[in-house]
C-alpha cells in the first residue's frame, strides 16, 4: 500500500514559513497539515483563514486542514475558500456530522472525520461511505510534541478492516506522536497518511526522514 505523509506546520519555524514551505516541497512531503484550534475546542489557539490564504497562494502542495474547532460547519466555505483540499472535522465537535461532511464535498473538496484517542472506532464506521479519509487521533489533540497513545492502534485496525469490508479505499490518517519507531506499527494496523510535525522539522534530513515514513510494510 502507497503510504503519504502529511507535514504539521505547528512545528515549522512560523517566522519563516514561507522557507519552511520550500522545505517540505523538496523533501518529498505529500501533503502540508494545517492544523486550526480555536481554544475551545482544545486547550491551544494557533491560526486560521487569513494564514491559510497566504500558504495557498505560495504553493500548490495539497492542503490538509485539520480542524479542532467547537463548529465546524460554520466555517467549512470560509476554509474551502481560503484554499483547502481537504477539510478533517471531528465527531466530538458540535456540529452535525451528515450536514457538515455534505457542507465540505459541495465545495468540491474532499471530507474527513477525525475522532479522538476516547471516542471508539465504531462511532465513526457509518460514515465511511461518505468519506475520502478518517483521522484517528494518536495523541489528545491540542499540542505538537506528544507522545504516541499505542492503544489507538486497535482503532485504526477497526476503521481499516472496515473500508476493505465495503471494499472502499478511503484513506486512514493518523496524527499525533508519529516518528521512526511508531510509524511501522501504525501502517502495520492499516494507517496509510502519516501526519508528522516535529519529527520531521527536527529531523536532519527531512527527505531521509519522510521516505522512511512512507516505506511500505510488508506484513
Ligand atoms: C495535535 C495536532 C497534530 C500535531 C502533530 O493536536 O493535530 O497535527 O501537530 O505533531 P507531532 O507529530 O509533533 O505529534
Ligand atoms: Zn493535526
């Protein structure tokens, strides 16, 4: 399975991101992951519209908003229009979960429910159908730098077997705590788009560290 790797910008250098950019775009990094909270929703504000306009029109790497926000369907045109590619929203938010994964593919985008490390895989499983990805969390969403929680590895297993049940192909992302050492376990239960932030930027060579993410695991 071809395995993507998608880079969190929390943990570039916000000073220069547009160099930052430059990086990940001759390293090999398939997607940027911006990640959006509102201090709300998670204890930790970061950006938002007008920084993700500015990232769009640097570059045409694929935009990977992931959004930790109370009401996410309030503003999935306003993102959409900034410049996504792809809007992740979680089932915990307040927002309706159908209404706000049609809000996002009416914009021609693709759509992605995220859970976190408490919310059991099968709350998310009705809405594979509908979903070009699920998110499963591998930290508490909020901060960049955490440690990997290995018992959301049975979660990923869970949303994999299901998508080859409905004979889909419906990407599995996880997010949180992904390096080196945890990256085989996690492709492993069928993950196949790692989100990595500061292994990646603290990492010497971010293209070595990236081909070693995306190495196929042959089970
Ligand atoms: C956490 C964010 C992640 C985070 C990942 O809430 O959703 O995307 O930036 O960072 P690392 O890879 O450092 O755990
Ligand atoms: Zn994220």
């Amino acid at each position: 399975m071809q395995n993507l790797v998608s880079a969190s910008v929390l943990s570039a250098d916000m000073l220069n991101l547009e160099s930052e950019i430059r990086r990940l775009e001759n390293s090999g990094i398939d997607m940027l992951h911006f990640d959006v909270m509102d201090g709300v929703f998670v204890d930790n504000i970061t950006y938002g519209l007008p920084i993700l306009e500015r990232v769009r029109s640097t570059t045409k790497m694929f935009l990977d908003v992931h959004l930790m926000i109370t009401d996410p369907r309030r503003y999935i045109e306003k993102f959409a229009a900034a410049g996504a590619d792809l809007i992740s929203f979680h089932l915990e938010s307040q927002s309706d979960t159908a209404d706000t994964i049609k809000a996002i593919k009416s914009c021609g985008i693709k759509a992605a429910v995220a859970i976190k490390p408490a919310t059991p895989a099968e709350e998310v499983l009705r809405y594979i159908p509908d979903l070009d990805m699920v998110l499963v969390m591998t930290v508490e969403p909020g901060f960049g730098g955490q440690s990997f929680i290995a018992e959301t590895t049975d979660k990923v297993r869970a949303v994999r077997n299901k998508i080859t049940e409905l004979g889909l192909d419906t990407l599995v992302q996880v997010d949180g705590g992904i390096n080196d050492k945890t990256a085989p376990i996690v492709k492993k239960a069928g993950a196949n788009v790692l989100v990595s932030g500061s292994y990646l930027f603290n990492s010497k060579d971010m293209a070595v560290s990236a081909a070693g993410l995306k190495e196929e695991i042959i089970c």
